[in-house]
C-alpha cells in the first residue's frame, strides 16, 4: 500500500500537450505586457529602470514555466522549493513600487502556468485600473529655497518670505556665521504655493533679490522620482 501510494505521488504530473503549453505562455506574454505598460506609465522619470521592467517580462515567463514543469506532482513541487530556498536574491530595489510588480509577475505566472486565465486577466485588469486611477494623483512638489546673505538681514529677509508665501514658507536651516558677517537659510515651499505667489507678486527671484544684502539665492525642486 505504501509503495503504491508512493509511486502515485511521484508520477502525478499534469496532462499538459504542446497546445496546453504554447497557450499558457501566449497568455502570460499578453498579460505580462500589460504589467510592462503599467511599469512604464507609473515610472516617468530618473527611476525608471528598462533592464528592470524587461525582468518583470522574463519573470512572468519563467513563473508560467516552473508551474508548467511542476503540474501536479507534489513531489516535483517540494523539491523546486528545496531547490529555490538555495537562491539569495540580493538585488536592491530603489521604489517601494517594484516590490508590488515583483509579485505581480509572479502571480500572473502562476495563474498562466495552472491554465487559470480568468483569474489572471481580470486580477490585472483590476490593478492596472487601480494603477490608472491613483497614478493621476500627483504628490505636490516640494522646492528648497537656500537664500545666501549678511547677517544683519535674517530678520528682513524672514518677514519678506512670510509675506510673500503668507506664511507657508517653512524654515527648515539656518546658519549664521558671526566671524564673516554672513547667514545662510533653508526654506521649504510647495509647488503650488510657489506658483500662486508668483501669479500675486510676479517672480520670487526678482522679489527677494530686491533686498540689499542678498548674495545668492538658488531653488532645488524635489519630487520623489528624484529622492528616491
């Protein structure tokens, strides 16, 4: 008895034909294009990585392919996870989004690989909506406006910042250097609110350069396709 059901579990395999296979894998090229799409709409900008968005393809094909291989034999399954559990991925993942992608390709592969292509086709299709949707809503920009200048004008300066953004500059730095007569502050302000003083008083630079004692003044934009 024990020997019978020993050799049924080591001979369970699928009943897959060359059709069988050729479809799962037609299946997942299609869907995994669609998570290539996604990938290449969600990350316009710096962070944007092809050899990456290419591997979330490759992945999806090698997932259909392990499932195809495995089937129904359990043994066969315990083993590819013996096998797996060797391998130490090391690879450093710069957006908290490609996590999510990773997992992606990999359910889809399973899904293609046990011939569930319902599952598969409608779970991206409710993702890649999801992506679609919130991928309209962009975080506000942020802008540091370092502003060089003499000692004595850390107090006009200040109050000409307040009353230019109304009081939504956010000062995050200041230095003062006594010795050298000269101060250095850090000032952080949205996107939008730059844009509506600017439409009220017209330039920042212009405005703040007015002021005697100004050095420099320099605007670094940050978003998180840059910081990231």
């Amino acid at each position: 008895m024990k020997e019978y059901l020993y050799e049924g579990l080591l001979n369970t395999t699928g009943s897959l034909t060359l059709g069988d296979v050729l479809i799962n894998f037609a299946a997942a090229c299609i869907i995994s294009f669609l998570i290539y799409t996604s990938y290449r709409l969600a990350h316009i900008g710096t962070v944007y990585s092809k050899k990456f968005n290419v591997s979330l393809v490759m992945l999806t094909l090698i997932t259909t392919l392990v499932m195809n291989v495995i089937g129904n034999n359990i043994a066969l399954s315990l083993g590819m996870v013996g096998a797996l559990s060797i391998v130490r991925f090391r690879t450093a993942i710069k957006d908290s989004r490609d996590t999510a992608y990773i997992f992606w390709a990999i359910a889809v592969g399973i899904c293609c690989g046990v011939s569930d292509y319902l599952i598969a086709g409608v779970g991206t299709f409710v993702i890649f909506m999801f992506l679609v949707i919130f991928g309209v809503v962009k975080d506000n920009e942020r802008i540091m406006v370092v502003l060089k200048m003499s000692s004595d004008m850390v107090d006009k300066v200040d109050n000409r910042m307040i009353s230019l953004f109304e009081g939504k500059a956010i000062l995050r730095v200041q230095n003062t250097l006594l010795q050298e007569k000269q101060a250095e502050a850090i000032y952080e302000i949205s996107n939008t609110i730059l844009k509506k003083s600017e439409n009220k008083n017209g330039s920042f630079i212009k405005a703040i350069s007015d002021l005697e004692g100004i050095q420099s003044v320099s605007m670094v934009r940050q978003d998180e396709e840059v910081n990231q």
